[in-house]
C-alpha cells in the first residue's frame, strides 16, 4: 500500500508543464560518459534511466540543451505524460500486451509501454493476478530501471585485490560437468508430480552429496496439495578469520545459492524436458557447489535447488518461510539463477542482473566480478519479477537474479522442445565464472 502511496505522489510531481515534452534519449549518441551531464542539463526537468536511453521530460531550452551536447532526442507526441507510461518487466515475446499499448523501448525483459487509459487500466490488472506473467510498474522521477554497465566507468580499483581470488574460482569452473548435468537433468520430465521430478530430486540430492563437506537434507512442501520438494546442501565456512582474533564460528555469515529444477511444459501429460528452464540453472547450482567446495571460505553457503517454481515460486518460498530468524540474520546475499544457457546468437553473450535499487551494493560486487573475468555483457534491472529471487527480496534479504538476456526470445520457453541442444553452453560457462567471483569475494 505504501509503495502505491508513493508512486502516486511521484507522478503528481512529475506532472509537466505545458511547455514540457517526453523524450527518448539515445544515451549512445553522445557517449555513456555524457549520462551524468545529460541527467543535470538545464531545462531537463526529470529523466528516468532505460538501458540504452533515458526517458527525460524537457523544456524547449532542454532540447536545444541536449542538441548542443550531441544527444539524440526522439520527442513523444505531446499529450503523453508518465502517467500514461509503465514499465513492463518479464514478458515473454509471446505474451500479447493489451491493444492500445505501445513499446516504446525494448530492453527484451525491461520494456517501457505507452498506452491509452484502457491500455494502462489492463495493464495494471495485469500485474495484480497472482503468479502473472510480467511485472507493471510506474515511472518514477530519478529511477533507474535499468543500468547497463558499459554506460557506467565504474572503477574497478575495489577489485585489484582481490583479482587473484577471483580469478581463481572463476577458473574452476567447468563448463563440460556443467554441460553433462544439464543433460542429465533435461532427461526427465520434471513436472510437479512427475515420476522425472523425483528421480531429478534424488539426482541431484546424491550429486550434491558427492561433494566434500556437504551436507544435504530434502525439504518437503506443498504444491496445490501435491508434495514437492527442494533439495538442500550445506557446505559450513572453514577458513577462519585470524586477523579479527575471535573464533569464526559464530561470526559466520550465510550465502545462499539457488535455482529451481522443476519445469513446465503445454500440459502436465507431456514431456518437459526444460533444458534451459531451469535444468541450466540447478546445474549451475551444483557446479557452484563443487567449485566453492574447492575454494578458502569464511562463511557458510547453502546450495538449494527449488521446487514449484513453476506454479508461483512456492519452493523458494518455503524455504525462506522455515529459516528460522536466527538464520536470517547471517544472510549477507543470495544469488539465483534461472534460465542462464540460451543466446540468440549473433549478439554479444548477455546477462541480466535483477535485483532492488537497496540491494544495488550487493549487485555490483556481481557486475565487477563480470567485468573482471568474463566477456558477458552484464545490466542490472531494480524492477524485480517473477523468479525465486522474489521470496527472499521479499524478506528484506540481498538478493539477484542471474538470467539471460535473450530469454523472452527463447521460442521453446515452457515447450516440450526445451532442450539441451538449444543452449550455448559457452553463455552459461560466462554467468558461472561471474557467480563463482562474486562467492568468492563475498565469503572470502
Ligand atoms: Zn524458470
């Protein structure tokens, strides 16, 4: 209710004057080192950031303002103002929006929709059904919706100590077990209620056993009545901090690394192999779980792989739902993936972090660790949506989301035709060695 509150008075601030106009700005047009100029321009009375542009509102002086310093601006007829914008987050390609809406900036999971009062009403009714298929939000003043990191010369100085660290774990994983896994897991249906699901489910229980010092339990839930269940390793952190002089035992904080192993498909009859939804996260989650197994850790790391994502992210919810408050409060991050395998091919290997503008910090230490070591070009979206990075963002933990950048375009999502052949295991390899990083910085 709060946040409804909020957003409505941020609109009435943002109301225009009349001599004001929308604009999409090609942040390109004059070089990403130019943003912070263009945010501060004269006569840019408010912007909001999307990827590649930034939506501003601007006075005839902030147009010519703009031209002067070499921005592209592509001004919105003049009866549209924000409260005719939304921010649509998670669609898939196939989701049709309501007739009378228009994208206006396609950022494949982060659109920015223009539409009529019909539009927008359907639109909002969209969002508020449980287990929707997108997220719709309003258009705040000063919000980043979505931050590339090439339009930001962060320096990486933070990361010259520990490029050594990071470039070790990123090294240890390996992207043909990874590959096998996928395949493996891509063999059974893993619908809830599956006879595959169980098999998956003791799969993947007995791989995570096999790992030195894990420890590993089976967590039962309901889905719609039916069981469920997620499977649950903990590798407990070892290497004590000896310069703080105090026994490491209590002081051990907690990651927490995720991904759901249930899938989907047309209908519960049919297979649902779900190479890339989710079998290429799960696997990431085990590969994970070898690689910090074999890498110096202070802090403990439980590695989960969730159920009943599919039907509303009931597993994650579970699992947030039955840590005790004790346990909450050595949460110092969660990382989950979910869909981190298909590239469309014949664009640069993409990754989009998905996290809340509070968690940003937490984000960051993933997009460096990107930068670091891998080629993926890595955004970072602050409108979270629809994946198990929700139950615990919910809870007020730090926490992202690691998926594709292509995967809205990915024509067998929830299709029997979901399988490993699909994939780029190379994109996959890139998201692991960034997660891989970031573990090791945050429980070095
Ligand atoms: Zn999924």
């Amino acid at each position: 209710m709060r946040k409804i509150i909020l957003a409505i008075l941020a609109l009435s601030l943002m109301s225009a004057t009349p001599s004001e106009r929308l604009a999409i700005v090609d942040i390109a047009s004059a070089g990403p080192s130019n943003l912070n100029i263009l945010k501060k321009l004269g006569g840019v009375s408010w912007w909001s950031e999307f990827g590649g542009s930034l939506l501003v509102s601007a006075t005839p002086r902030g147009f010519i303002n703009m031209e002067r310093t070499g921005f592209v601006a592509k001004r919105l007829a003049s009866e549209i103002s924000a409260e005719d914008l939304r921010v649509v987050v998670g669609g898939h390609i196939s989701m049709r929006l309501p007739g009378g809406s228009n994208v206006l900036i396609d950022e494949g999971r982060i659109r920015l929709v223009e539409g009529d009062s019909v539009a927008i009403a359907a639109l909002d009714q969209l969002a508020d059904a449980r287990a929707s298929l997108a997220g719709v939000f309003p258009v705040n003043a000063g919000s980043v919706v979505l931050q590339r990191q090439a339009n930001h010369d962060w320096n990486q100085e933070n990361l010259a100590n520990d490029m050594v660290m990071l470039a070790d774990a990123a090294g240890k994983v390996s992207r043909e077990r990874w590959w096998g896994d996928v395949q493996k897991l891509s063999s059974w249906n893993r619908h809830i209620g599956a006879a595959g699901n169980v098999q998956a489910r003791d799969w993947i229980k007995s791989s995570l056993a096999a790992i030195q010092g894990m420890e590993v339990t089976v967590q039962e839930f309901k889905v719609q009545g039916r069981a469920a269940w997620n499977v649950v390793g903990i590798l407990t952190g070892e290497r004590l901090k000896q310069e703080s002089g105090v026994a490491a035992a209590g002081d051990r904080g907690l990651l927490i690394v995720g991904g759901h192993f249930d899938s989907t498909s047309e209908r519960t009859a049919s297979a649902a192999p779900g190479a890339e939804d989710n079998a290429s996260g799960a696997a990431g989650v085990i590969e994970l779980a070898r690689v910090m197994a074999d890498t110096p850790h202070s802090h403990d790391i439980i590695f989960a792989a969730f159920s009943g994502e599919e039907q509303g992210l009931y597993g994650s919810a579970a699992f947030v739902a039955e840590l005790p408050d004790a346990e909450k409060k050595r949460v110092r991050g969660v990382v989950t993936m979910d869909m981190i395998a298909y590239s469309k091919g014949g664009s640069a290997l993409g990754v989009l972090i998905e996290t809340e503008s509070v968690h940003a910090a937490f984000a960051r230490t993933f997009s460096d660790a990107a930068a670091a070591v891998t080629k993926l070009q890595v955004s970072t979206s602050f409108n979270p949506f629809g994946s198990d990075h929700m139950s615990f963002l919910e809870a007020g933990l730090p926490a992202i989301l690691a998926i594709d950048a292509d995967w809205n375009r990915y024509s067998h999502y929830h299709r029997s035709t979901d399988t490993a052949d699909k994939l780029t295991p190379e994109l996959a390899h890139e998201i692991l060695k960034m997660n891989a990083g970031a573990l090791a910085i945050l429980t070095r």
